[in-house]
C-alpha cells in the first residue's frame, strides 16, 4: 500500500447546491475532473469517500476507487477517517482530503502540498493563493486564511486563522484553498477532537485544529482553483474551464 493516501469527501444532498459532484463540466461530472486531478499527481492512492450509490457508480464507471460510507457523518474530514481506518487500515502516513468540489485543481499543486508534509514539520498542512479581486475578499463563501510571516518563495508558513469575512486586518489575509495534508497521527487526533464554538460558528473544520493546538502550515500557489458552493460557482467554473479547454 503507498504511504500517501488522497481521499476526497463527496455527497449529493449539500444545502446550498445539490447534486453537484454530478454536474457536468465539459462533459465531465464535477467529481471526475477532481478524481482524475489526484490520480494525475501520482502521490499516492486515490479514492472518493461518499454514501451516495450514484457518486460511487460514477467514478466506477472509469476504473476509480469509490468507497461507501455512513450516511451521518458530521464532516468531511470524519468520513476520509472512515476510510483511512475501515478501508485503508490506518496504514497511510500521509492523508490529503481533496475537496471534491474544485474541479480545476492543478495535480502539480497537489503534489507540492504533498511534498511539504512529507518533511513532518506540521500536523496539518494547506494552501492559499492571491484575491482576484475585492469581491473575493467580501464573499463570505470565499474562505480566508490569515498568516504573520511573509509568504517567500516554496516556503511554508503558520496559519493564524481561518474566517469567512476580512474582519482580521491584523493579519494578511489570503484565499484558502481546500485540501488538507494531515499525518495520521494527526487525523487521528483530530477526529477524537469535539467540534469547538469557532468552527461550529463560522462552518469552518479548520478552527477545530488551531482552538486544540495543532499546527498548520500553509503555502503558497499561483493558481486558484474554485470551490463550487452556489450555482454561480458552478456558472463561472464551467466558463472558464470551457475556455481553457478551447485554448
């Protein structure tokens, strides 16, 4: 079995937009273009950790790994735990949750962020990038990391906080990027955790990690792939991802 693990969470029945993993980009289901993004950086096993039949058909039908799951899990990250301990016998080192909603994910950030937590400096290990513009900045769905230190080039750094508003202007704020590299240690640890009042208040798993003391590293990365909340997500996503295809 490879010491690296990439489990990405995904469901049908999401509040804000549902059946989106199913949604067609270029046509191409959402959590296809995620899953073969993860096989395409050849860091490690890949599978999609989900309790819907109709995800897990989808990506068997192109030889993926799909594993079925609880139904009530309270996040993302319990239901990768699920995996890595019933499927994987929590043999992995190294466990990336990818998020299977940024169907433009670069394999090549992925196995930078990979690279990073391989060196076993942090608990957990992330990614940010730039705003593309002030609204980036406003929108609550738009997740910010905060960080004192400088970003410098391939240099990881601590997270602060994480926020959905730009309220923390002690700190310089940065889009965050959804995927998580934890030790399994750490995932360990981490599901044994009760959800703490920051991460219950903002929706945000993160908070539960930095209100216990773990560490989390961020880095850096040019492009900025984009989570599909809303169906404005998906409009824009689907547009730019059609123009890049073209080109």
């Amino acid at each position: 079995m490879n010491k690296t693990a990439i489990i990405i969470p995904s469901r049908l029945d999401a509040l804000r937009l549902p059946n989106k993993p199913l949604e067609l980009i270029n046509n191409k289901e959402m959590i296809l273009h995620v899953y073969e993004a993860a096989v395409k950086s050849k860091v490690g096993d890949v599978y999609v950790a989900t309790p819907d039949q109709k995800i897990i058909d989808c990506v068997k039908n192109i030889g993926g790994n799909a594993i079925k799951t609880l139904q009530n899990h309270e996040t993302g990250t319990d239901r990768i735990y699920e995996v890595f301990k019933t499927t994987l016998n929590s043999k992995p080192e190294v466990i990336i949750n990818l998020q299977g909603d940024m169907p433009n994910i670069n394999s090549k950030d992925i196995i930078y962020l990979a690279n990073y937590l391989s060196e076993k400096k942090c608990d957990i290990a992330t990614l940010a990038s730039k705003f593309k513009s002030d609204n980036e900045l406003e929108n609550p769905n738009v997740v910010k990391v905060a960080i004192k230190e400088k970003f410098l080039e391939k240099k990881f750094v601590n997270a602060i906080d994480f926020l959905r508003t730009s309220e923390n202007l002690t700190y310089k704020l940065y889009h965050h990027i959804g995927i998580y590299a934890f030790t399994n240690k750490a995932l360990v640890r981490y599901v044994s955790l009760e959800r703490s009042k920051l991460e219950l208040k903002r929706k945000l798993e993160q908070l539960r990690a930095l209100e216990n003391n773990m560490s989390i590293h961020v880095g850096y990365i040019e492009s900025s792939p984009l989570s599909v909340d809303t169906k404005a997500d998906l409009i824009e996503v689907k547009q730019l991802m059609e123009k890049n295809e073209k080109n």
